[in-house]
C-alpha cells in the first residue's frame, strides 16, 4: 500500500511557498514531489525548499504520472479551469478558497472531480484545528444555555492595494471572497446549520470595483441570528462570539492560530459571571493535509463533502446578489 501522496503545486503564489508546501514537508501522509509556474520561477523556488521537480507550465505538472493530487494557491478566477484539468489528468484537488466564484462553476468542478473518480476539497484549513471541534462540544453540554446569535469578524488593514490581486475584480477580488468567505464557513459550520434568508451591505472601491468591507445578518434554519464583517479597511482580527440564554463563548484566533505556534483559545463566560479559557494546540495546515490524503490513500470521502462546498458556493452568491441589490435574498 502506497504510504504517502505525491503532491505537486500548481503555482508559486506565497501561500504555497509560506504554508502548504512546509505543511507538506512536516506530513507523515505526503510529500511535495512537483512544483509548476508560468512566471518562469519554479526552478528558482523548487531549489530554495527542496521540491525535486519543478515545471515551466502547469500542464506539463499534469502530464507527470507520478503526482497523485494537485494543490491550486491560483488566482480565484482560474480555480475552477484548473480544478477541472487536474480533474481530467486523474489529478485529486486541494484547491484555495474560494472554490470558484459562483455556485455553477463549483458544480462543473464537483460534476468532473466525481466524473473522474478523484478527491476535492477546498481549502478551508482552519476547520481542521481542534479548537472547533472543542467549541462544538461546549455547546453541546449545554454550558452557555440555548445558542441565540454569533458573531464572526476577520478583518486587516490592506496598506499595499495598487497591483495586488485582492484588488482585481477580474480575478475575483474584494474582502468578501478573500476573508469573508471564512465567516460564511464558519457559521454554518460551528452551528451546523444553513442559513434561510440573509442582508449584506458592502463599501466598494470605486476604482478597482471591488468591495473593501462586507458585513451581513443571517437568520439560520434553526433560528439562530448569525452576524458577520470583514474587510481590508480594519484592524487585524480573526475571532467569532457565540452567545447564548446561559453565557458566550469567544473564539480570538479562530481563523490564524498558526500565528500563535498553534495555540487555540476559548474563552467562556457564563451567566454567574465566572470566566474561565481553554488553549488547545494544532497545526491547522497539517492537519488539513493528513486529512485529504488519508482520504485519498484510504478511498474514503472528505469531511468537508462535494454538497457542503456547493452550499458555500450558494451563500456566497446570495451575499454577493444582496450586497448588489441592496435586498434581502432568500435561500429556501
């Protein structure tokens, strides 16, 4: 039996050099044998960290028989071409987040992935640290009583906006792919519940056309009000509050705890007053990597199924529609 998965990287973007690749390097489960680039710099960087392949197109990456699974860090608007090739090549995909930036594209990519028999999974590494996890069991024992509203806000300063992807709308920039998404994901998947009906209003750059600042209200299936922002216009923050007819729960570093050598934190407060903080430890990207390639060495599917990412893609396009608009959009 095959004991790890040969990944190749389809790109030379920061993530993969700053995060995934070294994700990779420390799995027990995979390896990065490939790396690919149009700009001409995969050799350059496949020698600074140790990649033993390194291609001049993302075509040829493909055409190599010995990579399993492809990681895709492409701008947003080329995630579902590329997912779809990889997909023909009998390629398994870790593509970034946003999968694509519409739901139709996400069902072409899931229609190929599954036509071809491979794996795909998005990238939303964060929901791999165990401090989820513990937050979905302190619910669930009831501590904080019956969840009534959360609150999510990722956000950062963007000081560097001319020639930076985020702020190309052709490619699918703005605050709302590239950071909002995390709110959207976490919601429904903390509170394992969709939203029926939701309010987005953005503020948008009137030269690049993209939005700075998104923030939104939810009303989830079960009841639950669910508010979000994020934008590029405040200070750094990645946390999420969840309050209920007992007490709240605050998550500081729900979306970076890499940043912090791993370490979660949970801070609970109950009605009585009393406080007390959990840490729990991970390393998120590792994590994610062992998960999609057990998936892949066992034939097993992910947790993060083809149907949730199709549902995440539909949000999305009502947050975006509603934002347009500047009406409530519904999702029944």
């Amino acid at each position: 039996m095959q004991e790890k998965v040969r990944w190749g990287i389809l790109s030379t973007a920061a993530i993969a050099r700053e995060t995934l690749i070294p994700a990779i390097q420390r799995s027990r489960k995979a390896e990065v044998v490939a790396i690919a680039s149009g700009s001409g710099k995969a050799h350059e960087v496949a020698q600074q960290i140790g990649i033993p392949k390194a291609y001049n197109s993302y075509d040829a990456l493909l055409n190599d028989p010995a990579i399993d699974a492809v990681y895709i860090p492409l701008p947003n608007s080329l995630h579902a071409e590329w997912t779809m090739k990889a997909a023909e090549h009998k390629k398994h995909v870790l593509c970034e987040k946003p999968a694509a930036l519409c739901e139709g594209d996400v069902r072409k990519m899931v229609e190929a992935c599954e036509k071809h028999q491979v794996i795909f999974m998005e990238a939303f590494m964060y929901q791999f640290h165990p401090q989820h996890q513990r937050v979905k069991d302190i619910l669930a024992s009831g501590e904080i009583g019956e969840v009534k509203t959360m609150r999510v806000g990722f956000s950062f300063y963007l000081h560097e906006r001319e020639n930076n992807i985020r702020m190309n709308a052709e490619l699918g920039g703005g605050s709302l792919f590239d950071i909002g998404c995390y709110c959207i994901h976490s919601i429904r998947h903390i509170l394992n519940a969709e939203p029926v009906e939701l309010a987005v209003h953005s503020n948008y750059d009137e030269q690049h056309l993209v939005d700075l600042t998104t923030s939104g209200w939810m009303k989830m299936e079960n009841g639950v009000h669910a508010l979000f922002d994020c934008s590029f216009e405040s200070v750094w923050r990645n946390e999420y509050e969840i309050v209920g007819t007992k007490g709240k729960l605050t998550v500081p570093r729900a979306y970076r705890p890499d940043l912090h050598d791993g370490e979660g934190l949970i801070i609970v407060q109950t009605e009585s007053g009393k406080v007390r903080e959990e840490v729990v430890v991970g390393d998120q990207y590792v994590l994610e990597i062992e998960h999609i390639s057990d998936c892949i060495l066992e034939g097993k599917e992910p947790s993060y199924s083809n149907q949730a990412m199709i549902q995440q893609a539909r949000v999305l396009d009502a947050c975006r529609l509603s934002s347009e608009t500047g009406k409530k959009a519904a999702l029944i």
